[in-house]
C-alpha cells in the first residue's frame, strides 16, 4: 500500500492547486493574517509584542519542483497573501526567487551541506558527521554566498532540510547554524527550526502526500477552532504531481541510498 500511495502521488494525482486555493481562503474568511516566518518573527520580538489578531504563518520547502512553487505563489498574489519560499540548490531558480521577494514575498535557503558532505564521504558515524562540521560550514558559505551572488537578495532566513542520512547519523543539518559566531558572520537571523521562533507558533503542521495530507495537526481544524498562531509547512510537490520531475528525484534518491550503503 505505501508503494501504491508513493506511486499515485508522483505520477498520477491530480493536481490540487484548486485545494490551495481553497485552503487560504478558509484562513482569510476567519480573518487570519497570512504571513511569512521572516515577518511574523520581527511582528513577535518586536518592542511591542505580536500585535493582537490571528497569524497563519505559511512555509514552503522547494524540495523537487520549483514550477509548481512559482504557481502556489501566483494563487497567493491574486489573494493578496505573502509567505516564505525556501529553494535548494537542486531547486533554485533565480528568476521565480527575485519575482517573489519583488512581490513582497521572503525567499530563503533551504540548506543541506551536512548530507551532502555525509554521503559524498560515506560517513558512517555521528562522530564523524560532526568532525566534518568545519568542511559543511565551508561549503555553506559558498554556497550562501553564491546564490546571494547570483540572485541579489539578501537571504538573512534559512531552514535546513532533512535527508535520509542526517535521520541515520542523528545529525540535522541545521547544526551547522548552531555556532552562533558563524551565523553572524554568513549573516543569517533567522533559522526556520529555531526554538525561539517555534515556541512561538504552538500549532505547527505539515503536509503529506494523500491520502494523509497533513502530519502532527490538521490546520483546517486549527482554523475552524481560531488558534491565534497556526504554522504550515507545505511542499510543493505534494499538491501537483510533476511526473518528469518526480522520477529523476526518485532515481537520484534510490540511487544515493545504494551508493552510500556500498
């Protein structure tokens, strides 16, 4: 059955943009504020306080597909909402990342140098993924310094993303930001895990590929009930199924996992 649900969601669920759609108009007819994490983070550490109101606070990681992101964000301009973006390397497209942040929208790097060196060395151990801290850091930097570079944003937000092998060294990528010194000088504010920044946002859901679709929380019922905070996790790739897209991810990812085990 899982294969079978793998199957129908790469290649041939039908497109659910219209249940995007739909989705943010439920949490703007309940008047909710629909906002990126950058802003609703300088809204609540402001000298004020988050200011009194309803928040849904709207993340997106470009893991595979970065046309249906550009659409998700054309459903959100004609609503006259605004969100985060985060791009990969694998997923970066300059063009789609300057329209969002000229539309008023944050765009961020979605980080995953920790893996990448991980597998790339056949790292074995939690002990050895953290001895090649100061090599993922390395590349992050240039990494980060390139896409700034090349796209001419700022990029101060970052989120990391997750990989089979951070779950199997028990090492996240995001602890490459954990050195507070080195966030500073590649000049990050903000990472989407912080605990600052998530004790903040008590209702957090994630969405699936069906027939699941979301994990931890249903947000359609965290709106129904009126939370005041509601933080959403979307992935584009769950919500059009871009077959040619799909298969090459599902070959490089077959084909890394054999690699890493040899």
């Amino acid at each position: 059955m899982m294969v079978w649900n793998r199957i129908h969601a790469d290649f041939l669920m039908p497109s659910r943009l219209g249940d995007y759609a739909r989705f943010l108009e439920t949490a703007l007819a309940a008047t909710y504020s629909v906002t990126g994490i950058e802003r609703f983070w300088r809204l609540a550490t402001g000298p004020s306080g988050l200011p009194a109101g309803r928040y849904f606070v709207l993340r997106h990681d470009v893991d595979t597909d970065p046309r249906t992101a550009g659409a998700m964000w054309r459903i959100e301009r004609s609503l006259d909402v605004t969100s985060s973006y985060f791009f990969r390397l694998s997923t970066r497209d300059d063009a789609l990342m300057t329209e969002i942040a000229a539309g008023g929208g944050e765009v961020g790097y979605h980080y995953e140098e920790i893996s990448t060196v991980a597998k790339q060395r056949r790292l074995r151990t939690r002990e050895e993924a953290l001895r090649a801290l100061p090599e993922a850091r390395q590349r992050f930097r240039a990494n980060l310094g390139a896409l700034r570079s090349g796209t001419g944003l700022p990029l101060r937000v970052a989120a990391s993303h997750g990989d089979f092998v951070n779950r199997r060294l028990e090492v996240p990528n995001s602890t490459i930001l954990d050195d507070r010194a080195f966030r500073r000088e590649v000049g990050i504010e903000l990472e989407g895990y912080d605990d600052d920044l998530i004790s903040r946002m008590p209702v957090r859901s994630t969405d699936s590929a069906p027939p699941q679709r979301w994990r931890y929380r249903d947000p359609v019922a965290a709106i129904a009930r009126g939370e005041p905070v509601i933080y959403t996790l979307v992935h584009p790739r769950h919500w059009r199924a871009a077959r040619a897209v799909n298969a090459r991810d599902d070959i490089k990812r077959l084909w890394e996992g054999l690699a890493y085990q040899l």
